[in-house]
C-alpha cells in the first residue's frame, strides 16, 4: 500500500494540520505507526523538517479535554466511514510502503549531496591549478644559497636516512616583543638556516635519501582576526611567496641527496575563517602543492601521496612504518593511540606539530616528537606565559633505531 496515494495514513482533502497530528496520534497504535513515522507523514504533508519531539510537543498543546473532543468530533463528520480494522498483511505492506519511502528520500538527499560535493571538488580543483600554473609561470621564487656547502664531504652511505621536520613557519606574521622579532625578511632569513644546517648534517652524516615532511601551517592565514591584524600580507601573496621559498628548500636540498616529500592539511591554511564553516577540501595549501607538482620536474625530489587521506602522512623509514600529522585534531599524548587506531597499524615513530615547541616522548615503544615552529614567541604565546626558541628537527633513522639520533635546528 502506498502512502503517498489515497490511504488512511495520507492527509485527506479539507483536514487541517492539527487535525491530521490529532489522528495520527490517537490513531497510532490502530495504524501501526511509531512517533518517528508520524513526524515524516507530517513532514511529507506541511513541508517542514520537524523532529517527532517538535510534533510531541505540539500536540500537548492540545490538552484541554474539550479542544480534543472538538477535533475528534469533526474528523468523524468528516469521514464518510471509519476505517476498517486493518490485517495484518495490510498493516504490514503500509509499514513497508512507509519504510521505502523514507529509504528512497534517504537515498535522494545523500545522491544530491554527494553531486554537490564533486561539483565543488571539480571547481576547486580548477582554481587551484590554475592558480599554481599562474604561480610558475610569473611568479619568481626566491633563490636560498646552497653553493657554499658544495665543498663538502659527501661520503654517502645506505645504513641511514634522515627525516626533516618542516612546520609552523606562518609565514606573513608580524610582531616584535622582548624575546623575539618575526618579519617576512626574517622568515627567509630562518629558512636559509635550516637550509644551511640541514646540508651540513647530511654531509655529516653521509645521507643519500632525506624524507621531508611538510606537517603545515606554513602559512599565517587569516583563521582569526589577531592574525590578520600581525600578518602585513594577505593569504593570497603568503601562499605566492611561501610556495616559493618551499620550492628552493627542497630544490636546495635535492642538490646533496634524493628527497622524498610529503605533506598533510592543517589548520591556517583553510580558506574559510569559520571552523564549523570549513570543509577540509577548502584549503590553500592545495594550491602549494600544486605549485610543487609543476615546478619540481628537473630536480631529484619524489611527491608522495597519503594512503590515509589528505591529514595523516604515513611511510617507512630504514623498514620503521613512521607516521605524521599537523596536530590540530591530536594531542601528542593521544596520538600514538589515535593514528594506530585509525591506520590500524603500530608506528615505531610518530612525529606531530601545531604546538610551537619542541618535545620528546615514548608510548608503548613508539617514539614521538612534536615539533617547535618557524616563527618561536608571537603575541599569543606572550599572553600565555609560554617562550620557546624557532626550531625545526633534523631526524636520523638507522635500521636498528628509527630515533639513532637527533638535531633540534635552532634559527633564531
């Protein structure tokens, strides 16, 4: 039996809404119906989206003994005959008939969300190449000096490998207080530091393959509105010139051992201030991974892609399964089980950023480090009574210990 057609459970000709609730709700029982069935043939009938509380609470209202009697009477006048008592057989092609009826409106809403979804992924997608094409094509980049190292000793060896922690520069911001200075001259100024100390750990070392993990914030963005207030570029010229310091770090370190490059989403680069506004999708750091992708051709860089998503970096590292992620979704003594959780899969290292400083700890034999940021002290940390100097980490892995050893790059 089908509900939408001219059956008992179907709001008749002339019946107000009040009157329809009415009998559906003394009528429940003889009808079959629940209170969740009776709010969706309500729906159906008004047009609204109330929850079958809403219609509870409605039909309360109606509680004066002679209003009841009232509706009733008139519905009686109204029906030629009373309905006979339902089989069991009807009552249950009615019930099904409903159940279809909410499945296939179930079924139109995610159908209808899921196009829309795809249509902005498309568009988006679009802007974003377009943008990053437009960025290789006449936007310079900036040239880090990496000649001076080329004397070097670069007795390569295949017993380790480094990983490169590269996070929170929030390129853009500006301030000055009493313990530290942030410009955008100063920014590059730091990344020229890490470029510097990160080719003489790998010539110290001996590396041959270095694994950079880009674990975001790269730049200040315009998430809150003190930032927009420190930040003397807006979002569009930060990804411009961020994008292109990025590229001449790995190009720069391309130039000593082979790099692999990964990245995750984080939290500044959304498009949207509004957090609850947001979806993941929409964030800038898609268009300097774009960037990469066309201008990385002529060095000796690898781009990976995440097997988990777009915000947990997972790889292996001298046989040790590692994983990495921004941090605004986990706090570092929660994400070991987190990431383990969601991968299903243990990690001898997880490495974690977000926090602005450095930090070493172990759960459960899984080492994890979160790392200090670009930027050291702003006006926030001050409010906090928090200090901490700009760092990045310089991580090396052998065989037998993904942490053999470590270097806290300072760059202040």
């Amino acid at each position: 039996m089908d509900i939408l057609g001219n059956d008992i459970l179907v709001k008749k000709e002339g019946e107000t809404e009040k009157e329809y609730l009415v009998r559906l709700a003394f009528n429940k029982e003889e009808y079959g119906l629940t209170w969740t069935d009776i709010a969706s043939l309500m729906n159906e009938a008004t047009g609204e989206n109330l929850t079958e509380r809403s219609y509870r609470r409605r039909l309360d209202k109606y509680n004066d003994e002679q209003v009841k009697n009232e509706l009733l009477r008139r519905l009686e006048a109204k029906e030629e005959e009373k309905p006979a008592t339902r089989s069991v057989s009807d009552t249950v092609e009615a019930m099904d008939a409903l159940q279809k009826a909410k499945i296939r409106k179930m079924q139109a809403t995610d159908e209808r969300t899921q196009a829309n979804a795809i249509y902005r992924d498309i568009a988006r997608g679009a802007a974003n190449l377009e943008m990053a094409k437009l960025l290789v094509d006449k936007i310079p980049t900036i040239v880090l000096d990496s000649s001076a190292h080329r004397v070097l000793s670069m007795n390569t060896s295949e017993d380790k490998e480094g990983i490169i922690l590269a996070s929170d520069w929030h390129a853009g911001a500006t301030f000055k207080n009493p313990w530290n200075e942030y410009s955008w001259d100063i920014f590059e100024d730091r990344v020229q530091k890490m470029l510097d100390q990160s080719i003489q750990i790998i010539a110290k070392e001996g590396l041959k393959t270095v694994h950079v993990l880009n674990l975001g914030d790269l730049i200040c963005g315009n998430i809150h509105l003190p930032l927009r207030i420190n930040s003397r570029e807006d979002v569009i010229t930060q990804v411009i010139k961020v994008s292109g310091v990025l590229y001449s770090f790995l190009a720069g370190l391309s130039q000593y051992a082979h790099v692999e490059y990964y990245d995750c989403y984080d939290n500044h680069s959304r498009v949207t201030p509004n957090l609850k506004e947001s979806l993941d999708v929409e964030t800038f750091q898609r268009i300097v991974n774009e960037f990469l992708r066309l201008k990385l051709t002529n060095e000796d860089v690898h781009i990976n892609e995440n097997e988990w998503g777009e915000e947990i970096i997972t790889l292996n590292v001298m046989g040790h399964p590692v994983a990495a992620v921004h941090g605004h979704h986990d706090k570092p003594s929660q994400l070991v089980n987190n990431i383990t959780g969601m991968t299903k899969t243990s990690y001898d290292l997880c490495c974690v950023a977000h926090y602005h400083h450095f930090q070493a700890d172990e759960k459960n034999e899984c080492v994890v480090i979160c790392n200090g940021s670009m930027m050291g002290t702003d006006d926030y940390a001050q409010k906090l009574r928090l200090n901490s100097v700009p760092s990045q980490n310089f991580i090396i892995s052998t065989k037998e210990n993904v942490l053999y050893t470590m270097y806290k790059m300072n760059l202040d």
